[in-house]
C-alpha cells in the first residue's frame, strides 16, 4: 500500500525532540541526555521510526528499557496518526477499498500496542503475585489446539508433534501454557522466514540418566516431569547470547530480528509462568540450526 507523500509525516524536529524529552521526563523523571542520540529507520508499513539510544565512543549499547518502550510505543501511534491525517485530509480523493487498507492499518497497529500493554500487565502480575488459576489439562490436547491455530496462519511451515503416548493430566493454569506455547510456536514461524518443519515434541522424563540421555546437558529441572520441545529450522541463536534471550527487554541482535516488531518482552513472560508452574525453561540450537526452546513441568503437579 502506498501513502500521498507531504502527508504523513512526523513535526519537525524541534518539535520532535521536545515531545521526546517530555515523554522521557514523564517516564523517568529525568531530562534526556546530551548524548542521546535520535536512531531512525522505516517500519514495515513505510513510516520513519525514531526511538532514543546513547552515544559511546568505541562501543555499541542497546538501548535501555524506557528507549524500548519509547520505541515500541511511538512506533504503532506513527501509523495511526500517518493513517488518520491521511484520512482526513485526503477523504474524497481515496477511493473505498484505500480507505479500507488505511482502517486496516489502524488496527493492526492498535493491536501492537494493546499486546505491549497486555504483556506489560502480565508480567506485573506474575512478578508481584501469584496469578496462576490451575485445574487439571491435557498438555496434548491443548497443545493440538495450539498448533492447529497456528499452522492456519502460516503455508510455509508444517507443524510436526510427537506426544508420548499417554501422558498424564498435569495440573496447571490452561490459559498461561496457551500462551506459552503461542509464544514458541509464534516464533518458530516467525523467525524460520524461508517456510520449513517446525516439529513439537512432548516427553515425560524420570531421572536424571534419561534426561541426560535425550537431551544432554540441561539446566536443573525438578524430575519426573514433562519436556515439551519446540524445533526449527530458522536462524537459530548465536551462542554467546542463549544465556540472555529470556531477560525482560533483550532481543537477539540480528537482522531479521531487529526488523521485527517487539519488545523484547514474549520469553521473559514464557520464563515467568513455567517459574510460576516449579518448571524451567531454556533454549539452545539445533545440530544442522535452527532454534531449539525447551520447558520443564513437573509431575509432582499430576492431578
């Protein structure tokens, strides 16, 4: 979709740095600093993009949460705005399926910021209490659900599973888990762009011999317990920063990563409620790629 230049556009940048350096007082209640420096790029719908990182002499910095959030927010609210100027001034020159493609792009970027906002409430949640409702679920069925769901928004990738045969009820909260596996599955597809398998694999495992056996080294997990395995053939994670992925904020520094939409914030929040189940969860790479991500639920929760 095309948009009328000289009529989406952000103020200038007088104006542009002093809404910045409100929003940033309003945060942080501190002025932005005489480093910051404005980092601009095009999002995926067209529209320039800028969001607040510092200045160093020789090495690179990420920037830090509230930039984050700064960008992630201002990004979404960009479109709206370009959408709706556009909408109003432009009215009776736009035909109706345009007007149809800009109604759309609202949504989808209100979307983002709901979702943003929706995770923001759930990590205060799971960070400050205990907000898990469990009752006893099958983990396959479930998990069937979720993938189907998945596997009809995507016709490059074949979602594989390979349950155990049968596996006990687990108790557990039901609408955590989903969105536990959404996240995994969501980012298999996402991040293997070129289509692939995506294979899912639930295990029940006993001691710690099997563990080793299947799986090699692992984190400590509480045992027996149930191993769900989420494989594919993307672009995998560089090593150096396996350690890191499940940190609030951090994303890989890629380029496909980094042309993707988010915070940082959908494995802090898979980290938080397998924790919140006395399970874990890690991630690691595959023999021939691709990403490998791994939780624990234990057995001592059967119902």
């Amino acid at each position: 979709m095309s948009i009328p230049h000289g009529h989406i556009s952000n103020s200038g940048d007088t104006a542009h740095k002093a809404d910045k350096a409100r929003i940033h007082r309003l945060l942080t209640g501190m002025d932005v600093p005489d480093n910051a420096v404005p980092q601009v790029y095009t999002d995926k719908d067209g529209l320039p993009v800028t969001y607040t990182a510092t200045r160093t002499p020789e090495k690179k910095v990420r920037p830090d949460e509230i930039s984050v959030l700064w960008h992630e927010i201002l990004s979404p609210l960009t479109v709206i705005k370009g959408y709706v100027s556009t909408l109003l001034e432009l009215d009776s020159a736009i035909n109706k399926d345009q007007k149809k493609q800009y109604l759309q792009g609202i949504e989808s970027a209100s979307n983002r910021v709901i979702r943003l906002l929706e995770n923001l409430r759930d990590i205060t949640r799971l960070e400050e209490t205990d907000s898990l409702i469990t009752r006893r679920i099958s983990l396959v069925e479930l998990l069937r659900q979720i993938v189907f769901e998945v596997q009809s928004q995507t016709s490059k990738h074949v979602i594989k599973i390979t349950p155990s045969l049968h596996l006990p009820l687990v108790k557990a909260d039901p609408e955590k888990i989903e969105q536990v596996l959404s996240n995994l599955l969501s980012n298999a597809v996402k991040y293997s762009p070129q289509g692939g398998d995506v294979e899912v694999e639930v295990r029940t495992v006993n001691n710690e011999e099997q563990l080793s056996e299947l799986y090699g080294e692992t984190p400590q997990v509480k045992l027996p317990c149930f191993i769900v395995s989420v494989i594919d053939t993307g672009v995998g994670i560089p090593e150096e920063e396996l350690e890191r992925i499940f940190e609030r904020f951090y994303r890989v520094d890629n380029k496909l990563i980094r042309s993707t939409p988010g915070a940082g914030l959908g494995l802090y929040i898979c980290r938080l409620i397998i924790e919140a189940h006395g399970g874990n969860i890690w991630a690691g790479n595959g023999p021939g790629g691709g990403g490998v991500f791994r939780f624990s639920l234990p057995l001592d929760r059967i119902a």
